[in-house]
C-alpha cells in the first residue's frame, strides 16, 4: 500500500516525509493486552513501521481527545476505525 492510499501527506508530497506512526486505540486495559504483548509495551513496529497503542478511555469524547494529543506530538499516518 503506498503513502498516498492513505490519503495526502501532512504538508504537502514536496515536503520531506516525517516518520509517522500507526496509532491503534483501544478503550481499557483489558482491550489491549494482546496487542501490548504483540510489540512488547504501547510502543513497537508491525513490517518495519512504527505502530503505537493508546489507552483512550471509554466514549467518543474521550477517544477524540486522547488522539488529537498524542497527534499533537507525534505525526499519526493512519489511525483504523
């Protein structure tokens, strides 16, 4: 799948591309645990590429805000639904 299946880069294709990350959420603890054992912790690669687990907490608001501030301080390439 290239770069652009998932949609324009942040900034801009002439930009140099910035290593970003698959962010993949899950609501509890207990929802994540397989995944968590997968890459070894919250943080880990899948293919060679930065993939990332974040605890958001139940509810869409709470998912919202959980992903607009980890997207704050680090570039997020996809983030599956």
């Amino acid at each position: 799948m290239s770069h652009n299946d998932l949609g324009p880069s942040r900034g801009g294709d002439s930009l140099p591309r910035m290593q970003e990350t698959l962010l993949l959420c899950v609501a509890t603890r207990p929802e994540g645990l397989l995944l968590e054992k997968r890459l070894g912790g919250t943080r880990g690669d899948v293919g060679g590429r930065p993939v990332a687990l974040l605890r958001t907490g139940v509810g869409p608001v709470n998912a919202a805000l959980a992903v607009a501030r980890f997207a704050a301080v680090q570039p997020v390439r996809a983030v599956p639904v």
